[in-house]
C-alpha cells in the first residue's frame, strides 16, 4: 500500500462553523461527528466545531457519544438513530440525548432514566417523512409524543426528521419540510412543544 498524508485544517471547521452560525442565528448549530468525524477525527472536529460555536453535537453510536464526554465536551450530543435497549445505561450516565421512535424504546429510556434519578429526560421524536429508514410515520408519531408528554420521567425536546434527497430533488424535499411542519402544528394544537425542531440530509 502507498503511503498516504491527509492533513485535516481544524482551524478551518471552527472558521466554517461560525459562519454557518452568523448565517443561521438564532437557529443552532448541530455539527454532526459520526463516523470518526467523517474521518477527519471526531474528538479534534468535534472540539473544533464546539470552538466556532456549535451548541450541539451528533453521533450515530453511543460509544461515540461516550468518546466524546471523556474527551471532556460537555455540550448536548444527540444519538441520531435509537441505540439498542442495552446500551440506555450509558446513554443516561454519559448524558446523550436519544432520538426515540419506537414504544418499547421510549419505555426503556424513561425506566433507565429513573432508575439514574434524572427525571425528567430528554428526547427527540423521529418522524419519518419519506426517507423510510428510521422513523415513525406520522400517525403512530403523533400516539408515541401524546406518550412521551404524559410520562413525567421524560421531556419532548426536540422533534427531527431526515432529508432523503435533499441535493437532489427540491420538490420532495419540500414535500417532506411541510409533512415535518403540520407534525408540529398538530403537536402544538394538543399543547406538546419541544424547544428543537430539526431536519437534516448528510
């Protein structure tokens, strides 16, 4: 194999950051780490991203998340897809913040979250809008937030769904923008409000 030299310019992502931040304000910014950064070292970018002003981060793993939090970072980390049942120990001890979109999960999150005495905890509601990959569609989303607001051991923070194509086709991606916008409308006319509404395509 050749050797190879990538040289990754953190100065670069703390400047990039902060200027989506200015571009965004008073949104914030969410710098997404999975995956090793996207390979360009999740700890350093994370730091970085934190630097130019990100108030949150996401992972796709809790065992990212827990990198992270022994990295010394203490912002917000969002696990972007449900982790498995087993793992909500650490996603409590650590503080990271699960999407949730199934029953069983939420119940899981709110026992593990009261056996740690950290009531009441934090989530995000995934709706699937057409990307078909992770989710509840609508109907059962709008049953499984009634669910989240009633249980006193838990707070709908946020609520979040996913772009399939958004580079790619404008009209769908609107389409799936107002699917996300009468989800939270209709949250709102029942009195469920979360601080975060979120969409995102990577």
């Amino acid at each position: 194999m050749r050797p190879s030299w990538i040289e990754v310019d953190l100065d670069a992502i703390e400047s990039n950051v902060r200027a989506i931040r200015e571009r965004v304000y008073p949104a914030e910014v969410c710098a997404v780490v999975k995956s090793v950064g996207y390979g360009h070292g999740d700890v350093a970018a994370a730091h970085a991203a934190t630097a130019g002003g990100a108030t949150w981060l996401a992972v796709a793993l809790v065992a990212e998340g827990v990198r992270l939090r022994e990295s010394g970072l203490d912002r917000p980390i969002l696990v972007l897809s449900e982790p498995l049942i087993e793992e909500l120990e650490a996603v409590v001890e650590w503080s990271l913040t699960p999407i949730v979109y199934r029953g069983d999960f939420i119940g899981g999150v709110a026992e593990a979250a009261a056996r740690a005495g950290a009531t009441p905890y934090p989530v995000h509601l995934k709706v699937d809008t057409g990307m078909h990959r992770v989710g509840a569609d609508p109907a059962t989303a709008i049953e499984l937030a009634r669910r989240i607001d009633a249980d006193d051991r838990l707070v709908l923070e946020g609520i979040a769904t996913h772009l399939s194509v958004a580079e790619a086709d404008g009209e769908f991606t609107a389409k799936q923008v107002r699917a996300l916008a009468r989800f939270r409308d209709t949250l709102g006319d029942e009195g469920i409000d979360g601080d975060f509404v979120h969409a995102a395509n990577t």
